[in-house]
C-alpha cells in the first residue's frame, strides 16, 4: 500500500516539474524585448534619481539642468508607453 502512495507523490512531482518547465518556456523574451523591458527600468530609476535631486538642489541652474532632464525622461517614458514592443 505505501508503495502505491509513493509512486503517485512520484507522479505528482514529476508533473509539476514538467509544468514549471512550460511554464518558463512561455515567460521567455526575445532579446528585443528583454532589452526594451531593461531600457524602461533604467528610465524609471533615472526619474526616480532626479525627482530625489531635485526635492534636495537648492541652486537654480542646477535645479534648471535636474528639470531638464527630467522631462526628457518622462517624455522617453512615454514614448514608450504610446508605443509598445511590437508594435
């Protein structure tokens, strides 16, 4: 009797390894994409880095430059955002 119980836990197991192995399979990116998804994850922490910055620049050129180039990070963020991969 037990040894029917440990062949299905057996069988159990091996059906779940073979479903988190599709499962993987279905979650792979092209190179393209992978690329696309680090390129707004940088975007993303750069604007998080400058809006930082800016809350503490007291310098107005400095804070003219930190305005700048946040905008030009949100405006690539957006592009993004109207144009997905793939399209």
């Amino acid at each position: 009797m037990a040894r029917g119980w440990e062949s299905k836990s057996v069988e159990d197991q091996i059906g779940a390894a073979e479903a988190e192995r599709e499962m993987r399979a279905r979650r792979v990116l092209s190179t393209e994409q992978r690329e696309e998804n680090e390129h707004q994850q940088s975007l993303l922490l750069s604007q998080a880095l400058l809006r930082s910055r800016l809350k503490a620049a007291r310098d107005a050129r400095y804070r003219a430059q930190l305005k700048m180039a946040l905008e030009q990070v949100e405006a690539q963020l957006r592009e993004i955002k109207d144009n997905p991969a793939g399209e």
